[in-house]
C-alpha cells in the first residue's frame, strides 16, 4: 500500500473472548470493509421517484409523453447504492416550499431515510442560494426575508436531524451580492447586510438547530475572493465545520496540477475539505468561451465511446488525488446519469441506466483498489492485528459476525479493543 494513503488507514488489537472471559486463541477470523470512513457520495436526486408514493408512469408532463416507471428510478438507486456511501439531496427553497407553507418535507424524508438505511450518509443542498430561490419572499421587506430565511433553517435543520447531520448551509456566496440575471430576495438581503454578515447569520442558526451537524459554505468561484471571504468569516466566528469546492468541469478536464494548486491554496485554513459538486463530461466538450455555463443550450449532448474512455480515465486520477490528499474528507459526482443538469453526459451511467466505464472505473477503486478484506488468526492471547482502511468493519469468528468501527491515526496496536463473541 503506497504511505500516500496511510493517513486512510488504522492499526488495531482486537482480543477476543468469550461470555466467560476466555481467549479465543488460534482462532480464525475474517475481517471485511463494508463501509469506508471517506464520504465517497454522489447525487442522489434520483431516490426522490424511486421512493415516490406517486404512480410515476402514470402522471405525464405533455399528455403524450409517459414519465419512467418508479422501477426505471429504483434500478438507477440500486446502481448508485452498488458505489456510493454519501448522497445529496436537493433543498432549493423554490422547489421544496414552492408556496408558502407547503413544504415537501414528506419527500425529502422518505428518500433520505431510505439512504440511512443503506448505511449512506446524507446531505442536504442547499439552505441558502440567491439562485432556485423562493419567488414568495419578493412580497416582503428585506427585515422579514432575513427572519423567514433563518426561521427556514431552523426549521428544516430541526426537523431532519438524526437523519441529514450534513449542509450546505449557504451556497455560491462570492457572486451573490451582484447577481444580476434576475431579481431575487437573497441577492437582496446579501447587498444589504454584506457577505461575511449574511453567512454568520444562516451557519448560527443552523448551528443552534443542530449543534453537531457538519456544515459547509460552499461554492464554484475558487478565486482569492473566496479564500478572503472564508478567512472573513472565520475571523468573524462563523461556525464553519468543511470547506465546500465546485468543480463543474464540463469544458475540459483541470488536471493535476489545478487540482493539487486549489487543494494547496484553501488546505491553509486547515477545515476539512468536501469536493461536492464535481462534473467531466463523455461527450464533445463545452465550448471555452463560454463563461457561465447555462449559456450553453444544445438540442442533444450525447456521450461517446472516446469520451467515455477519457471519462473514465480522468475521475479516476482525480479520485487518487484526492483521496491522498489528508484534509479531503468526500467527494462527490454531482450527476449519477447524463442529461441530469445542463443536459450534460456527465453521468456515470447513461440516460437508459446503462452502465458507463467510469461506473466500474469508481467501484472498482472504492470496493477492490481501497478495500480491506482477508482472514486472521488470533494468537494464544486471542489477539489480531488489524491493519486496514478506517471504516465500518464486519468481523466474523466461529460462526458469528459481530460490527466494528476501525477509526483513529497512526499505529494504536498497542492498545487493545476486547470484543466478546
């Protein structure tokens, strides 16, 4: 195992014993990763149908053409379950309280409790954003958008805690101040109280509501300006628990050393930090003259084999490097199929659910390259050594499988952990 990864993985000595304090000497054991500690997440909008109450392919959007079948979402959640231990579902406040008062809470629930079920970490996206805003807000004073922007963190940060511990609490916030494609009330409030004071004001209240809650500020513009604006923020004591970088890579792979000179530039703070939203594309590349990628409309992107390849080829170097990296804590695909945003072939399977290189590509690097499997055997002191990736292990001896969670730095082997069988 190469030692750039040694900061991902854990020594222990485990003794185990039976119900009347006897070693289990000679003994075997097998020991297997079924959950890394590393956030290897996607987005996961898809487990919004898959857990619909609705009949999906029974409600149609022209009359004449069929939404999927709940099965076509359910066999896409299977896939992204086979890879990924974190997921993003949307919050955008236009779309999850679309009129005053009716939020889509229900929705949210069911699809995030389905993932906690499948041992997936959840986040949520996002609690504050000028863009996908609520349209309601406009009726009211800046004062009362403030309250009601802060009344709706604490409400949504209370009521799914337990179940979403993860948020972006405040997204794109370099831009938001001067936003001009449309008129909008965070856009409002952020010119008037100024960047640092807006994000203080949405991290407390989410803080307050959820006190151990990971919380993130988050954004695509990775300038000096958001390195000032974070070194602001925590200056001002803004809660920030992990750094949140964009990558939206539709107009060509950055490269390694982009990459390794971004994760240098915002290591500084020393925060953990969360690569969430990440896209390359395996079809023809945006145009670089392109500066806000929205402009781009096309009638069809399609994906291709080359692309595909070269795909494959560049989640996978980018995974290694960030995975090395000590401060990188998740990493997330912002599209699981092609089409999802922009109408991009950004996806890891294709728009019919069939799989892309770049799938076997990520499963292969997080359940075989990274994985910790094999069988031990205890000495006369009913001792192992195990040595592995830090994670959720199962450990089976004599016929009984028992949970363990290897976590911690460095060589810790001389302390023991007992565990009675």
């Amino acid at each position: 195992m190469s030692s750039s990864l040694a900061h991902r993985k854990a020594v222990k000595k485990i003794r185990f014993i039976d119900i009347e304090g006897n070693a289990l000497s000679n003994t075997l054991v097998h020991v297997k990763l079924v959950n890394h500690q590393f956030l290897f997440g996607c987005g996961s909008f898809d487990s919004l149908p898959a857990t619909s109450e609705a009949d999906m392919g029974q409600s149609n959007v022209n009359h004449d053409m069929k939404m999927p079948e709940k099965s076509f979402f359910e066999d896409r959640v299977n896939k992204w379950l086979e890879v990924f231990n974190f997921g993003t579902l949307p919050f955008y406040w236009g779309r999850f309280e679309p009129k005053e008062g009716e939020i889509l809470t229900d929705s949210r629930m069911r699809a995030a409790k389905m993932l906690q079920k499948n041992h997936v970490k959840v986040k949520g996206h996002p609690l504050c954003w000028h863009t996908a805003c609520a349209d309601w807000l406009m009726d009211y004073d800046n004062a009362t958008i403030l309250q009601k922007q802060l009344d709706r963190i604490y409400r949504d940060v209370t009521a799914f805690r337990g179940v979403i511990d993860i948020w972006d609490v405040i997204n794109e916030v370099v831009i938001m101040p001067v936003y001009d494609r449309y008129d909008n009330a965070i856009t409002r409030i952020c010119k008037e109280l100024g960047r640092v004071r807006l994000v203080k004001e949405v991290f407390d209240a989410a803080k307050s509501a959820n006190p151990d809650a990971t919380l993130l500020i988050n954004d695509f513009n990775l300038s000096e300006s958001y390195r000032i604006l974070i070194d602001g923020c925590l200056n001002a004591g803004v809660p920030i628990t992990s750094i949140g970088i964009q990558t939206h890579q539709h107009q060509g792979y950055m490269g390694r050393e982009k990459l390794e000179d971004i994760l240098e530039r915002f290591s500084v703070f020393g925060l953990p930090l969360h690569f969430t939203e990440n896209t390359l594309i395996s079809g023809d590349l945006m145009p670089k003259d392109i500066v806000d990628l929205n402009d781009y409309q096309v009638d069809e992107w399609p994906s291709t084999p080359e692309g595909e390849e070269r795909q494959k080829k560049e989640w996978s170097e980018m995974y290694h490097i960030l995975f090395e990296h000590p401060l990188v804590e998740a990493v997330t695909g912002w599209d699981f199929a092609d089409g999802a945003w922009l109408g991009a072939p950004s996806g890891l399977i294709r728009k019919d659910n069939t799989i892309k290189p770049v799938y076997h590509e990520l499963k292969r690097l997080i359940h075989e390259e990274w994985n910790t499997e094999g069988d031990l055997r205890t000495d006369e002191n009913g001792n192992v050594i195990l040595n592995g990736f830090k994670g959720e292990y199962e450990i089976t001896l004599k016929g009984r499988m028992v949970n363990f969670t290897l976590d911690g730095n460095g060589d810790s082997k001389d302390d023991v952990i007992e565990i009675t069988v």
